[in-house]
C-alpha cells in the first residue's frame, strides 16, 4: 500500500516550459534582441535537456550550468548577447514563476487528504521554495526534497537514502521504497532514480505520444488528473 508520494516540481506541479516561452518573449523585448518565435523553444528545450543529462550523470554542475546555458541557446539562435547576464534575467523571473500545469493544483490537494506529500526536486533550494510559497501549496507537503540542499539529486541512490532517511525518522519508521510513489516528467532522473531504488513511478508525458521504451514507469498518464484514478 503506498503511503507517501514523491512529486517533481518542473513540468510536473509547475509548467516550466510555459515559463521559459514566456521568459523568452518578455526577456527579448527587454533587453532588444531580435523577436521571440515558437520556432526558437525547441532548441532551449534541447540544449537545457542536455545539460540536465549532464548534471544528472554528475558531469556538470548547476553554477556551471548557469555559466553556459544561455551563450549556448544564443550562439544556435545567431544572437551576439551576454548569456550570463540573460541567466541571471532568467533566474530572477524563475524564482517568482508558478504557472502550475493542467490539473496539478487539484491533484496535490486530493493527494494531501490521503498521503505524506513529499517534494523531489533537483534544483535550488530557496528558489524552489519560493515558488511553491508563491504559488499557495507550501504547506501541502510535509517534506522538501530537494537536491541543493541535499548535497545530491536524482536519480543518484545517495538522494533516495537521504530522502528516506529523513522520512523514517520523522514519524515513518520503517517505511519501505515499495511503500512509496514518485511522479514525474523525466524518465532518467524521477522515473529511473525511484525504479532503481525500488519505489513505484508514475510518468507524466504532459499530453504528449508515449512510446513503448516508456516502460520503465509503473504508470503512465498523459493528464495529471488521472493520478486520482490509481491512487
């Protein structure tokens, strides 16, 4: 029987693409770069999924990332502008983002009635915090996972030994992985991190076609408002 949940911030609780097309067209503007078009998301959605590949492999860092995410993104859209000052525009405005996905406010309340809500998510903590508070669901979750703070992230088995680490000894002893659920977008760090250490998974495609390899979740919704249905 699961008992505590495990859900993921980005493109899971909050629309962070949503976020980022927006960021983009405002933050152009701002600072007088050539106009935002839908057909430049698609290589921010590239390049920042690849240096997050990076970090979850442990072979880069959040400061580095922030270093160079933007002069990237910039040298594939032929714009010449500072990335590191465009990132620090793009951090600020995060930290105040909660733009939350179809659905996800309904689904952390009912998830709230009948489990221990735990947040997993690899990131900056303040940040991440803020967010949550901003958006009005901070004190549905009873635990904040979250990986600058942990000192690891997923899907890496020392973040889940920290993660259940601190939940046996706040009220849960003994609580086993199969006991729990985490619940995410990300098939390389919230589906397998929690597979490998035995937990259920829940993989949300955010609408989109969901191919047979997308095995590796117990679960698989399209829509978060299914999570209701299984459990």
């Amino acid at each position: 029987m699961i008992k505590v949940v495990f859900i993921d911030i980005d493109d899971t609780i909050f629309s962070f693409s949503g976020f980022v097309k927006k960021t983009m067209h405002d933050g152009f503007e701002k600072f007088g770069l050539k106009p935002y078009t839908d057909e430049m998301f698609p290589i921010f959605e590239e390049i920042n999924s690849e240096l997050w590949r990076r970090i979850e492999q442990n072979k880069l860092t959040l400061q580095q990332l922030r270093k160079i995410r933007w002069n990237m993104v910039f040298k594939e859209l032929g714009i010449t502008f500072d990335g590191t000052l465009f990132e620090n525009y793009f951090c600020t405005e995060l930290r105040e983002s909660a733009i939350f996905e179809p659905h996800a406010l309904e689904v952390i309340k009912y998830l709230k009635t009948g489990y221990v809500l735990c947040v997993a998510s690899n990131g900056p903590y303040e940040q991440q915090y803020n967010r949550l508070k901003i958006g009005g669901i901070d004190t549905y979750f009873s635990h904040f996972f979250i990986s600058s703070a942990i000192g690891a992230g997923k899907p890496d088995k020392a973040y889940f030994d920290y993660c259940f680490a601190e939940l046996r000894d706040n009220g849960n002893e003994g609580l086993m992985p199969e006991e729990t659920i985490i619940i995410g977008d990300s098939l390389t760090s919230d589906i397998a991190g929690g597979r490998n250490y035995g937990m259920k998974t829940c993989f949300y495609t955010k609408g989109k076609k969901c191919e047979s390899d997308h095995k590796l979740a117990d679960y698989i919704v399209s829509d978060l408002s299914d999570i209701m249905q299984i459990l």
